[in-house]
C-alpha cells in the first residue's frame, strides 16, 4: 500500500484501500444489486407509486436523498435518485457500495457526438476518463472498459423489450462548458459517440471496490453539428422507460 507521487497532485494515485472516512452504513441491511438512477423526479414518484421502504436519507450540503429499497422480480433491490457530475455521484455510489450493494446498473442521460436521434438507449461498454474522480480509484489510464457481466445483462434487457443494441464508447467530462468543437472533434476521432459526466467515475469506483457495474444511457441534447448545440428535450421522453429497463437489467445481473 502506498502513495505514487507525481508532478501533478490528480496523478497522485493511493494504492490504499482506507481513508480517513470510510464509505457506507454498516447499522442498516442493503440489497447486493442497486439501481442509481440520473432521472430527476422519476426516481421519488416510483418509489411513493409502489409503496417503497425507506432505508435512509443520504445528506448532502446541497439536498437529501432518500435511498428506498423495494422487491422487483423476487429479489429485493435498492435504488436512488443520482446526482449530475461524477464527485457527487460517486460520493453516494460508494455510499451505496460500503453498505454493502455489489451490482450497480446506472440509467441516465447523455449528449450526442453524432448523429442519433433522441431517446435512443446506448449500452457504454468502455468510457474515457476526462474527468477527476476516477483517478483518485484507479491509476491514471486513458479509458475504463465497463465490466461484461453488466453490459451483457444491459444488453440482454434491451433485446428483450425488442429495442436495439447500440454499443458505445462515451467520453466522460467534469466541465458541460468546455466541451468545444475541436475536443468534440478529437473524442469522435477517439471512438466515442455520446458524452455524458459520471460513467468513467462510477465504473472506477466500483472496480476498486470489487463491485458489478454497468450503466444504460439515453440520448438527450446533441452536439453532432459543432456549430450550432441542439437541446432538443434534454431526453425528457426517455425517463420512464429508463427506469423500467434499469429495474430490468439489474434483475438479470
């Protein structure tokens, strides 16, 4: 165990498995699978429709964010609204890890660096790390491959709801402002089709704490024409279905 020291204090990776704060609640019995959902309201308003149990509220400065546990298929699982940006969400995915959960499937949205059109789902099987979080886990590496298990079971839910299956390679950025047409340009000549700001992050979370990981995206705005960004509807119509195809996933995971 030991601290790799580098000119630059992000490359600085810490072999050590303890910190000084230690993630999770080891008072309250977690499911091994958990669904992190990027869904806005649609995470709360499943969990009062279905009557889920509570099994605690996770604090932020910011906002309070219920952690429910319900039974899906037989099997019990957790579930939780995710919040935007990969030190946020990792925060509460290795909350989630340290009480125990061992199977993550993540459903959110993503930009589009080409041409797809909006609400399409995309299976991420590989991210690029472009932003911070993931290199205080894992030693600095361009990419994250996405663990088999997961994408398979992503995958396999897909074809089952007789979707398609478009696999991807999404870029993971910390800044929404600083995506400019010439590192758009690059990430498309790199292999990525979507962008989004947590995958990389909670793929290197999981992967240092031994856990299952895998996320569904959905296309939301679109950045395929450099020249002119095109909102569209954020990918508004795809929530629902998201979460539906989440809840699926991680039941065949």
């Amino acid at each position: 165990m030991a601290l790799v020291p580098h000119e630059f204090p992000i490359l600085e990776y810490d072999t050590d498995q303890r910190a000084v704060i230690q993630p999770g609640n080891r008072e309250i019995a977690y499911p091994e699978k958990a669904v992190f959902l990027f869904l806005g309201d649609e995470t709360e308003r499943y969990a009062a429709e279905h009557a889920c149990e509570k099994l605690e509220d996770y604090v932020t400065i910011t906002k309070v964010y219920p952690i429910f546990k319900t039974v899906y298929q037989g099997e019990e699982i957790c579930f939780c609204q995710a919040p935007l940006g990969a030190p946020a969400a990792v925060q509460i995915l290795d909350h989630l890890i340290g009480s125990g959960v061992r199977k993550i499937i993540a459903a959110g949205s993503c930009g589009a660096l080409v041409d797809i059109a909006e609400n399409e789902f995309l299976v991420p099987v590989a991210a690029i790390r472009d932003e911070g979080t993931s290199y205080h886990y894992l030693p600095p590496a361009r990419t994250i491959t996405l663990d088999t298990a997961a994408v398979d079971a992503v995958r396999r839910t897909l074809t089952a709801h007789g979707l398609g299956v478009r696999e991807c390679c999404v870029w993971t950025t910390d800044a929404f402002y600083r995506e400019t047409a010439e590192m758009v340009t690059r990430r498309r000549a790199e292999g990525c089709t979507a962008v989004d700001m947590e995958c990389a992050a909670m793929a290197a979370c999981a992967r240092f704490r031994g856990a299952l990981f895998g996320q569904l995206l959905f296309t939301a705005d679109s950045l395929a024409d450099i020249e002119a960004h095109d909102e569209r509807d954020w990918g508004m119509g795809a929530f629902g279905k998201a979460l539906e195809l989440a809840f699926d996933a991680i039941a065949r995971l």
